[in-house]
C-alpha cells in the first residue's frame, strides 16, 4: 500500500495514458454500446411477449424485470475489463519487456491502464442512459438505502470484473493466445451474469452452478438490490459473497501473477 | 576503476517450449502430450562490471546477448546462477531496480505510441519520480543534444526510426539512471543517425559517470566506445577483456600488400619463414602474411624490394571484425 501511495503520480499517469488510449478506440466502443442498447430493447420484447398477462413470475412485475435487465446490461458495460485484450497485444509485441522494467509493478499498470478506460468509458456511458431509459426501462432504486447499498455492490462488482480479466490476461503468459478463452469466459459470464434470464427463474441445477460462479456477483447481485429483490438480511448475505468472491480472486491472481513472472519469454527477442 | 556494480556469477537461462505436434489435430496433441523442448539461451555466464565502465557485449543473432540483459534487468527470472545489479537482485526487486536502470531496445520503443513525444516525457517522469527541476533541466539538455526541438510535439507513431531512437534515449536519460542498458541500438540506423547515437552515448559514459553495457553485432560501434568487451556464443563467454588484446591474442598476424610497378606479377620468393606466407595474389597486387612478433617488418620489405620494383606497400591491421569471425568460427568447429 505505501509502495503504491509513493508511485500515486506514476499510477495517475498512466491512468491518463488510458484516457487517452480509450479515445482511439471510440468508435469501437460506440459499436459495443449500440449492440448494447439493441439487446435491451430485444430482452424487453421477448420478455413482455414471455409474461403476456402474468401480472408477476415470481414476485416480480414485468415492470421491474425490464429495470432489472437494462441495468444489468448497462452494468456489464461499465464493470467491461480491457485488462485480457492489453495484456495479450503487449505479449504479443513484446512490449512486456519495457512494462517490467517500470517502477510500477505490472499488475498496478493494468490496473490503472483499466481505471483510465473506465473513466473515459462513461463519457460515452452517461450520455447513452436517457436511451436505455427509453429502449428498456429504468427507474428509481426500491428504497433511498437500496440506492446507497447498490453503489457499493457496483463497486465490488467491478473489482471482481477487474480481478477475473487479470486472471485471464495473466494466463497469456503460458498460452500467449487467449482469444479462445475470452470467448468463451465472454459467453458463460454473460450467461450467469443473469442479464439475459434472471438468476431466480434459473432451474434447479443451472441455479445452483450460477449460484457458485462468481458472475452473478458482478451483475445480478447489485442490480437486484437495486430493484429491491434482495433486501434486509439478504443484501448483508450479497455483499457478504461479493467480499468473499473478491479475496478469493485477490488471492489467485497474486498466486497466477507470482508464477507467470517466471513464465516470461519475450516475443521477438 | 570504480567498485563492481553489476555482478553475474554461473548464470543459466532455459526456455523449455512445448514440442508441437503435427498433422491431424496437431493443436490440440500438442496441448495434452505436454512434451517440452529446452533451450539453453544463457549457459554458465559469469562476470564484473563496475561502476562508470563501458562495456560490449557482443555475440552473432541467437547468442544469449538479450537473454543476459533482459535477465540483468529483471524482466526474466534466471534458471540457475546469481545477478546482482548495484546490490539488489533485479527480478526480486524488480520496481526498485527499475529507478537504477534504462534500457533501450532498438526493436522496440518504451515511449507511448499514441502520445506526443513531449508527453511520453512527461510521463516518464512521473513513472520515475523526476523533481520538476531536474526535468527541466535534463529535457533542456537532452533536446539539445539530441536535437529533438522539431518534433517534440510529434505522437511516436510517425516519428523515423532516428528519431524514435533518439527519443528513446532522451526518456531514459531523464531520470539519471546509474545504469544503462542499451540493447542493439543502432540497428537499422542511417550513418549520419548512427553516430549521432554514438557520440551521445561516449559523452552520457563520460559526463555522468553512468555505467553503460551496449550489446551489438555491429563491431564498428564497440571500436568507437568500449575500452572492454565480452563476447559470447551459444550463451557461452568467449573472451571478456580489453579490445586491443582480443586482437594480439587472436589475430597477432600483419599483411603486408605489395603493389608491384608492372601488372604481371613477378615471381616472388618469400624468406623461408615458418611466421610468413603468401596469403593472396592477383593482378600485380600480393597479400603477404606475417607475424610482427617473429619477423621483422623491414626485413620482409627489403626481401621484396630487392626482388621487383614496387609501386606500392602497405600494412594492414587486422580488424575487429575479421578477428571476431574468426572466433566464432573456431568455435562452431570446436562445438
């Protein structure tokens, strides 16, 4: 932590070098958006067309579920982790080499590099809500203490995102080609994220395996405090996982980054 | 001499990559056999630097000349063997030594390609905890004497390969550090960018006291700066010491050329020497070999003048270049 609080101009700059980087790759991101936006609109229609007249399934309005899935897929865009797709161009061209020869460990750049990108992603991110708002459905959280708890569960759902692309970047280190990996990850996150069918209308086994996943830490569980789904002694339980989740990713990435450090072989001598 | 600051006792270095399977599902063989190949890129380097030297480190493509400096930077962790570079162990203490070290590569730029030069300065900066006075004062120095004024405002992406080179240099002599690395610098460099470099990095070595190690294949760049070099192949240390006596030990012969007056050359009957022998002949031209510690430069001359009219005479030095060759062929003979 002091090692971090001595190189905070180091972390700071290259914070910007992602700002900055994030702004040539706009209009890819703007791609990402759109695509975005479209399944928020689709995953209304199709789940209106699904309820019919069914005032609730299971508890839940129809209502609230489209609140429930536009904010999880707006969430899935801002807790996106850059963090595979930099560490693989850098293995690729080589550039590892200079990165480890910065006072700033490796792990802290992606961080920051990450952070940079977070940053510049919302002034694309925030403009793009009042569409949400318009193509799927969004609305004030179930309670003022339901909004507060849903920041901080956002919070750590990012930090889980972050920690889960560090670990599939770090792999690069063996395989140097993780394409493969990230889509896979890209589909099953997704999946058991539960932005496209929400975790409780999951049945019985398929439950149970997003229930020990980390994904649903990242969308389903902020969101559904959110619209007021988890409440009471249930939000503490959430959260509770979601800091669980955390050290325990915290933990392997350390374990994955401490012997990737010895898996270096740089590409073009 | 000043005192040791980099130190390499018995270092190995092993890269074991997976065999590759071919034919039908190649890919996916090649996944579960878990075979491994092994190279060795470093075998048993040990050495001294110390502080304020000049070294060369030279070797021909795929000798372990980058493997040693990337193992001395700390970017790869050593199989076996010890490096300690000014009393750190640099892939353990891999931030920390960073403070102490530049290294430039001249395959690769560590400048950010999509930021204007000035601002990959300024970055680098804050990446090495440079005051603002002392950057200042050394983007003064370093723009002057790099004569980077013209496209300070440039993004890296479209500067020349020189200039990119240069900038590259500027950045890490920002910061001051005790060490430089300077891997391959002058590769694919123009003559006139070329020796740009290399006055700037004779006066780096001699007004600031930093230790330089340059690795190169390119042995008119170690004639030009380095009092020492060592020489490796195979990851193996060949020869490490002063320039000069790697050409007595290994290349103690002179030529003599003979430009006689008349194109056909005469006869020439050489002093029955077992030190001198005829090397090379053609049109009125002849190549002479002799070994200056055994026989006499005059005598030789008088033998030939005596014989034929000559238009001409001159002695040739070996060079670096051929005397390194020759090395590295014996030693593929021997290996």
């Amino acid at each position: 932590m002091s090692r971090l609080w001595r190189n905070r101009r180091a972390f700071a700059g290259i914070t910007v070098v992602g700002i900055r980087t994030f702004f040539t790759y706009r209009s890819l991101v703007t791609f990402f958006m759109v695509s975005m936006l479209l399944q928020v609109y689709l995953l209304k229609v199709v789940w209106t067309a699904i309820y019919g007249s069914q005032p609730r399934i299971d508890g839940v309005s129809i209502q609230t579920l489209i609140v429930y899935l536009t904010l999880t897929n707006v969430q899935l865009h801002f807790t996106f982790s850059d963090v595979p797709r930099l560490v693989r161009n850098r293995l690729r061209e080589g550039q590892v080499a200079t990165d480890l020869t910065r006072p700033l460990g490796f792990p802290a750049q992606l961080v920051a590099n990450q952070l940079g990108g977070t940053i510049a992603g919302l002034t694309l991110l925030l403009p793009a809500l009042p569409l949400a708002l318009f193509l799927g459905g969004l609305s004030l959280p179930a309670s003022p203490v339901a909004g507060l708890l849903y920041m901080g569960s956002l919070g750590l759902a990012y930090l889980i995102e972050l920690l889960i692309g560090m670990i599939v970047g770090l792999i690069a280190f063996w395989t140097l080609e993780i394409w493969g990996i990230q889509v896979i990850l890209g589909f099953v996150s997704r999946f058991f994220s539960g932005a496209l069918v929400p975790i409780w209308l999951f049945p019985g086994v398929l439950r149970k395996v997003a229930e020990v996943l980390p994904f649903q830490a990242i969308a389903s569980i902020p969101a559904s405090i959110f619209i007021g789904r988890i409440s009471g002694r249930g939000v503490v339980d959430a959260i509770g996982l979601q800091g669980i989740w955390i050290v325990l990713l915290l933990a392997l990435a350390a374990w994955v980054w401490r012997r990737a450090q010895r898996r270096i072989v740089v590409q073009g001598g | 001499m000043g005192r040791v600051i980099i130190r390499a006792v018995n270092l190995r270095k092993e890269f074991s990559r997976p065999r590759r399977q071919t034919g039908r599902l190649g890919g996916l063989r090649t996944l579960m056999a878990r075979q491994y190949d092994i190279t060795i890129a470093v075998d048993d380097v040990s050495f001294e630097v110390a502080e304020g030297e000049l070294v060369g480190y030279l070797g021909p493509n795929g000798a372990g000349k980058s493997t040693t400096i990337k193992m001395l930077t700390g970017i790869l962790v050593p199989t076996s063997g010890q490096v300690e570079v000014a009393g750190r162990i640099p892939w353990r203490e891999r931030e920390r030594n960073a403070l102490d070290i530049g290294v430039v590569f001249g395959q690769r730029s560590q400048l950010w390609w999509d930021l204007p030069l000035i601002e990959s300065f300024k970055l680098i900066g804050k990446l090495y905890r440079v005051t603002p006075q002392q950057f200042v004062r050394n983007l003064d120095r370093f723009t002057h004497l790099l004569g980077l004024d013209a496209f300070l405002a440039t993004p890296v992406r479209q500067l020349s390969l020189g200039q990119r080179m240069r900038g590259d240099l500027a950045a890490v002599m920002l910061y001051e550090p005790r060490i430089l690395y300077l891997d391959e610098p002058t590769v694919g460099l123009d003559v006139v960018a070329k020796e740009r470099m290399l006055t700037f990095i004779a006066e780096v070595n001699r007004e600031s006291a930093t230790t330089i190690i340059l690795t190169t294949h390119d042995l008119q760049d170690v004639e030009r700066l380095c009092r020492r070099i060592i020489l490796i192949d195979h990851g193996r240390v060949l020869y490490d010491g002063p320039v000069e006596r790697l050409v007595d030990r290994y290349a103690p012969h002179r030529m003599l050329v003979v430009q006689f007056s008349s194109t056909a050359a005469p006869a020439l009957s050489l002093p029955p020497h077992a030190d001198v022998s005829l090397d090379k002949q053609e049109s009125g031209k002849v190549w002479i070999r002799f070994d200056p510690n055994r026989v006499a430069v005059a005598d030789l001359i008088a033998a030939v003048t005596r014989q034929c009219a000559v238009s001409d005479l001159s002695i040739m030095e070996p060079d670096l270049e051929g005397v390194v060759r020759q090395i590295y062929e014996r030693h593929h003979l021997a290996s």
